[in-house]
C-alpha cells in the first residue's frame, strides 16, 4: 500500500483533480442507470416499443460514443486532451438537462445518441493523465482513474435509487445536468495545460506494465476485453426487472446491489495493479484466465440463490475479479502505443468496449424476451467461459513467440 501511495503522490496535484472529476462526473450519469427500464416502461404505448426503448436507452449512447471516439482521440492528439475533456462534459451537462424535459421514449433515445456522440470524456482522460504524468506507472493510473469511474457508479447508483423513491426521474437527471456543468467549469478553471502546449506529446518513459506489441498483440487484447465486457454488460437491461421480479426489492435496494459491483472494484484493483505492475504480458493473461473463470462461476451461482444478501454479496466479490481486467488491459493497449498516438489509441478501446457494450446489452435484452429473467445468469457464465477459452488462446499464442524466461 504505501508503494502504491508514493506513486500516487509522483503524479502531482493534477491526478486529485483528475480523480475528482471523474468520480463526480461519472457518478451523475450513473444515477439514472440501473432505472431507465423503469422510465422506459412507463412511457412505452406497447410491450414492441418497450422491447425496443428498453434496449435503445442503453446502447443509444453507446453506439454515439463507438462511432465518435477514435475521431475525438486523433482530435486529442493534434489540438490537446484537455480540450476534448471540457468538449466532452459540456456535451454531457447539455444533454442530460434535455433528457430531464423528454417525455417520449423516440426523443430520449436521440437525446442519449446525441449524448454518447458529443461526450466520450473517459479517453480523453486517461490520454492527458498519461501525458501529464509522463507516461510513468500508467496501469496504476488507468486503474485509480477507472477506480473513480466505480466509485462514482457505487454513489451515483445508489444516490439515484432515494433520488426516485422520494421524487422522479426528472429529479435525476436534473441534479446530474447541473452536476456535469460544474465539472466543466471546474475542468476548464483548474487543469492545467501539459508543458509544450495543449497538442504536445505524452514524453516516453517508463511503463508500468511490460508490453512491446510483439508480446501483446493489440487487436488480441482488444478482442479480449470486449468479450469479457458484453458478459458483463448482458444483465444491464434486465438487472432492475430481475431485482423486483426474484427479489421485490426497493429501488434503493435494487441501487445498492448494483453498485456493489463498483465497490467490488474498488476495493480490489488497487491490489491488482501493485500485483501486474513490471510484470509480463504473459503472466497478466495467465491470471484473466483464472479471473474469467471466477466470473463464470459468481454469475451462475448468482442466478441460483434466492437470497438479496446473498446475491449482493456476490456481486462484490465479482466487482472484485473484474479489477483485474479492464483497466490492465488497456495498460497493455496502451505500453504498446507509441507517444503521440496515446489518444487515438485509447480512443479506439472505448470504441471497441462500446461495441462490446451494446452486443452484450442487445443479447441481454433479447434473451431476456425470448427465454424468460430466469435464463439470464446461466448465458452470463457461459459468456465468462468463452471469455476463458479467448484468454487461454491469446495466452497460448503470445507464449509461443517470447522465451520461456520471459513468461515467468
């Protein structure tokens, strides 16, 4: 702990406000995450539209973001990160504030498009974070900057459930419009620019993880971690519909459990970045094997109990396992990017993990149709097991190429 507080403390006063920013920022637009089945339902004519809607809310934004974010990064690299942050909350405060105003479910799925395309703040972010750090120990700052993104989640989630059992949903969305505008502001007034200019290079230096794109092929990665994500992501559209029709669980309760996840995540991936930091590409994949499998038997078990203590007790332990997997995985993307390529590079894996979003979120939502909220767990650890043989494949390969010394 006190080795990875020393890094923390080399990165300067700068990742404190970088950490702020994303907590509170993501934490906002989380508040109304776990909910938009239930708004969604409430202002759907049919079941069809709901279907649809229910679907939409989620991957509206999603499918904004994966068809910007690439554009944004190489933006980022000519005319500077710290730009594209306040670019990207800005579209986030506007947008939200109109959500709060929709009453139909066509004008709140454009407005979440719109929302997605203009945004795309968590690239942008990471790109300056490693650009002002130098490019020291950057698994450790991708992970404390995902950390943020969690502990937002944990709070937003949670802050949004006594938001909507006291008031409405416009209420949520409202507070996190005004919330996004203060960011911005904050953005704008307190981060400084990089020495060199908005458009200067990250400088090279040392790399937390050890990664050349011979040991770490990027597509692989890449691939990877979207598999791992669209399992993760097939339960957000039935989560709060599982949680009343199991559970009957208040929307508070429904809240909580969701952002156990988060708080799982938290708690554990400050852990495994000290534990893959200088290590190999070779050892971290051999580890996402063992996490993929853990993954796969928490989401089975997961669908087995009827216990909501039980259940949210599993659903920390599984926020825990996947502290070792995104935000490690985009360090290998990373390491394996050369300087002034930082944006465009990590702009392309927010890219691929909204693509990977929405095809878990599609599936999810179609299954959910087709076979019933029961089925739902179950496709979950079978997605994990895929993930495992993916992991297991990349593993294999990359292992082939490098000298056995090198891979322990």
């Amino acid at each position: 702990m006190t080795g990875t507080i020393t890094i923390i403390k080399s990165f300067g006063p700068v990742f404190g406000i970088l950490f702020a920013l994303q907590f509170i920022s993501m934490g906002a637009m989380e508040m109304s995450g776990p909910f938009w089945p239930l708004r969604i339902e409430e202002l759907s004519s049919s079941t069809g539209v709901f279907a649809l809607a229910g679907i939409g809310v989620y991957v509206c934004p999603m499918l904004g973001v994966s068809l910007t974010s690439t554009l944004w990064g190489r933006v980022g690299d000519r005319f500077g990160n710290r730009l594209m942050m306040v670019r990207a909350l800005t579209g986030l405060a506007v947008t939200q504030l109109l959500v709060a105003f929709a009453q139909d479910v066509w004008s709140i799925l454009f407005l979440r498009f719109l929302q997605g395309a203009c945004a795309g703040y968590i690239a942008p972010a990471q790109a300056y974070g490693i650009q002002i750090t130098g490019g020291r120990h950057r698994g450790v700052l991708l992970t404390w900057l995902q950390v943020a993104t969690n502990v937002g989640s944990l709070g937003g989630a949670f802050l949004g459930g006594l938001i909507l059992d006291a008031s409405s949903f416009m209420a949520i969305n409202l507070a996190a419009g005004l919330i996004c505008a203060a960011c911005t502001c904050v953005a704008w007034i307190a981060l400084p620019q990089p020495s060199g200019g908005e458009g200067a290079s990250a400088k090279s230096s040392q790399v937390s993880v050890h990664s050349t794109p011979q040991e770490a092929p990027v597509w692989g990665l890449l691939i990877l971690m979207g598999m791992m994500l669209a399992s993760r992501m097939v339960l957000q559209v039935p989560f709060a519909l599982y949680m009343q029709d199991v559970f009957h669980a208040p929307h508070w309760m429904t809240g909580f459990s969701y952002g156990l996840l988060a708080f799982g995540f938290i708690v554990a991936a400050p852990a495994w970045a000290r534990f893959f930091n200088n290590r190999s590409a070779t050892f971290i994949l051999g580890w996402i094997i063992i996490i993929a499998g853990g993954c796969a038997v928490l989401a089975l078990v997961a669908g087995m109990t009827r216990s909501v203590t039980f259940f949210a007790a599993l659903y920390f332990l599984w926020g825990g396992l996947l502290g070792g997997t995104t935000p490690i995985l985009v360090s290998l993307v990373s390491s394996a990017t050369v300087s002034n390529r930082q944006g465009s590079a990590l702009g392309l894996s927010q890219s691929c993990q909204q693509i990977a979003s929405i095809v878990g979120i599609s599936i999810g939502a179609g299954m959910t149709q087709l076979f019933g909220l029961q089925t739902i767990y179950p496709l979950v650890s079978l997605l994990y097991a895929a993930s495992l043989v993916a992991a297991l494949g990349l593993w294999l390969s990359v292992r082939s190429h490098i000298p056995i010394g090198d891979a322990l």
